[in-house]
DNA sequence: ATTGTAAATGGACGATCGTCCATTTAAGCA
DNA sequence: TGCTTAAATGGACGATCGTCCATTTACAAT
C-alpha cells in the first residue's frame, strides 16, 4: 500500500477535504433530489449545487456543463435500477416460471417502483425526445433483461407456436409493467403493489395455464 | 340574424381583423406544436407567440399567464383524444369483444398514436406530478372509457368468476396500451401498430379462448 | 364623422438562467 | 518550510426568461 491509497476517500478526514469523486456524487445525487422533488424544469444550477453544499463552478469543473450533469444523473439512476434488479434476483434460479415472476415482483418491489423513482423516471421520459444520451436511459428496459423474459417465454412454450409468440408475450408483459409505473405515477395514493402483481399474473396464467397460479 | 353575426369568425376577413376566439386557438396550437418539436423546456413564450404569429402580450391578455396557456393546451390535446376516440367508436355497438377491440384499435391507431401525441403525452406527463392541473389531463385514460372497458369485460365473464376480475383485466389492457404507447416513444421506428393490436389480443384471447381470435 | 370599447401591440422591466474564470484553499512533495 | 498542483470557490457576465402596461389599432355604435 503506497502513500497514494491514503486519499480522502479514506474515513480520515470528517468532512471537508478534497474529494473530487465525492463532490460528483454529490452533484449527482442533488440533481436527482431536485428532479425527484422539483420537476426537471425547476432543478437549475442553483437549487443542484444548494442541495450538494458545493460551490457554483463544480458543475462546470467535474461535468463541464449543466447537460452532462443531467446525461451523468440520468446513467448513474439507470444503473442504480438494474443493480437493484440483480440483487432481487440473485436467489432466484428454478426455472423459467419462478425467473420471470421474480422480475414482475422487483419490477413493483418498493425498493425499484417509488414515488421517488416514477417521478425521476417519467421527468427524463419527457425529455428523453430530445436527448439522444437520455433517451438511451430511458429505454423500455435494456436487452439483457428482455433477453431473460424472453428466453424464460421460450422454455415455457417448448417447440410448439410461431418463433415470434415468445417475443410478443415478452413485449406485452414488459408493456403491462410499464403501464403499472404510470398508473402509479397518476395514482400514487391508490396504487396497490400486490394488485399490480396479481394482474401480472392473471394475464400470465391465462397464457400458461398452471403456470403461474395466483 | 343580427348584426352581431358579421362577426370576425365570418369568412369576411382575410386574415388580419379582430378575432379573440382566433387568437386563443393560434397560441393553443402553437404551444402543442413548440411541445412535440422542441419539448417543454424549450417552449417558451417567445418561441409561442413566434409560432403562432401575434404579439407578445397575447398570452396575458387571453390566458392570463403562460402557465395557464399550458393548462389550456393540456386540456384541449386531452379533448382531442377522446373526440377522435369517439370518432372512431361511433360505427361499433356490437358486443362487449367488439368494443374493446375497437377501443384498442382506435387507441394504436395512426390519428391517435404517432410522434406528435406521444411527444405531447410525454412531456406532459414529465411534469404532471407537479402540476396538479396538468395531472388532471395526464390520468390514464378517463374514467368513461375505463367504464367502457370494465363493462364489456363483465359482460365477456357473465356470472363466474370473483368481482374484481374485470376489474383487474380491465386495468391490465390499459396499461398494455400504456406501455404500447411507451414503447411508440422509445421506438418509434420499430415500432408496428400491427404487432401492438395482436400482442393485445394474443392475451386477451388467451383470458378469453375463442372470442378474440387473432 | 365622432366616440367608445376592446383587441392587439411591442418594448421595458427585474429576475433568473448557465457559463466561465480569476482567485483562494488544501494536500503532496522536495 | 516553501513549492507545485489540482480542487474548490463565488462573483461577474451576457442571454433569456415571463410579466406587465402604456400605447396603438380596428371595429361598432352614436
């Protein structure tokens, strides 16, 4: 261990120091407060670095601009959700039934389906249009996830059916998740996380009948 | 016929003349159309007026503020929707298979899902959660065409079945269209309307084998 | 023709936006 | 203890935001 290794990421130092892998996470985290609680039109430079504690050039020094700083808060809470997503999943290996209701059940879990993450998620929705680098955050769910529902559809239908029967049943049921996040977003109150599950899995078991019992 | 009737909505004038209703209808279309080409952020008074071709204090003096333009917007893309759905719906009165479908059809249909509305839906979608006034237009289908569909489901299980099941199958379509909708969004080039109409019915003929065959 | 009324105009205004940079501060090395 | 380097600061800057109002314009009634 050289004397480099005892940088300020090292617990030695309370809190003030120089720490440039700590003032981005904070900025980071500050724009995704902002946009969570204020709306992406209302997160300016201002209330980010108010809500970071740093000073005004940080965003312009670390990001080198406000747009970065998005595009970085964008990518940093895409990652977060498949982190998340992967550690639900981690125990779960059975077979293809048990696969794709686990990713229904992190899909609506609180820790990835929140007023906190609908709100952040749908703001860069809007956005998205525009910004080629957030609209590739904002995608409907990445290909290694659809990669697995798929699969899962496949072993489930065996050889019998068209080869594209899988991939529709994979769309519908990502789309029927997505349609669950909105729902939430536009009835945060009345939303039920065990409701969003049990219709899942009605459309589901009507397609595999005993496959996905209620 | 009185006099009054020779009003500025006549076909008199050409175009320069006294028209309140003309200008309000000019900063409305203007201000959808600056949201699907340059999204929300950027659809600013500026840009509104320029877009629609009248002066720069139009918008205080018809709508009182340019947040109130936006909510008059909302309101009217919103009524558009359901005036093109009910278009749409007007020939079908069949049975409860063939008003949902019809329901479906017209919901993936090119008048009510392209780029435009999508972007629109979307952006306003980004900032409803704090724009309670905007929420009230960005709810997930209003409660008449939930009605609608919660309908003809119970119609379609007769007398079996638990109380709640069209209910639950009746927010499962929604939010397939949801996420149909979704997907428009993120994939606008890959997406086929074709292929979202019979991903709908492949579940819906699998909860209700025979009645809609693909 | 004159007057009254309301629509329409467009510039002024203060506030706030994001960017940038001269300066200060803190840490590592000689 | 100086010296170097990079992190961090915070104010200045021009641009642009939305609002507002004094003024002009156009139409209807007198």
């Amino acid at each position: 261990m050289t004397d480099k290794d005892r940088s300020p990421s090292g617990k030695s130092g309370p809190s003030s120091g120089r720490d440039p892998e700590r003032s981005r996470r904070l900025l980071i985290e500050a724009t995704l407060e902002s946009i969570a609680r204020k709306g992406i039109s209302e997160t300016t430079v201002s209330r980010i670095i108010e809500h970071a504690g740093v000073s005004r050039g940080m965003i312009h020094l670390h990001f080198g601009g406000k747009d970065k700083l998005l595009e970085e808060a964008a990518r940093t809470f895409c990652e977060a959700y498949y982190i998340e997503m992967d550690r639900q999943l981690a125990g779960v290996s059975d077979g293809p039934t048990e696969t794709i209701m686990a990713i229904v059940r992190a899909d609506l879990s609180e820790e990835l389906l929140n007023e906190r993450s609908v709100a952040i998620w749908h703001a860069f929705r809007g956005v998205a249009r525009l910004n080629p680098a957030i609209a590739h955050y904002s995608d409907t769910r990445d290909a290694r996830l659809r990669g697995m529902i798929c699969d899962a559809f496949h072993a489930l239908l065996e050889s019998e059916g068209d080869a594209g029967v899988a991939d529709d049943i994979t769309m519908g049921t990502l789309a029927l998740l997505e349609g669950m996040w909105t729902d939430f977003l536009t009835h945060p109150d009345a939303f039920s996380r065990q409701a969003a599950v049990r219709i899942v899995s009605r459309f589901l078991e009507a397609m595999f009948p005993g496959r996905f019992r209620i």
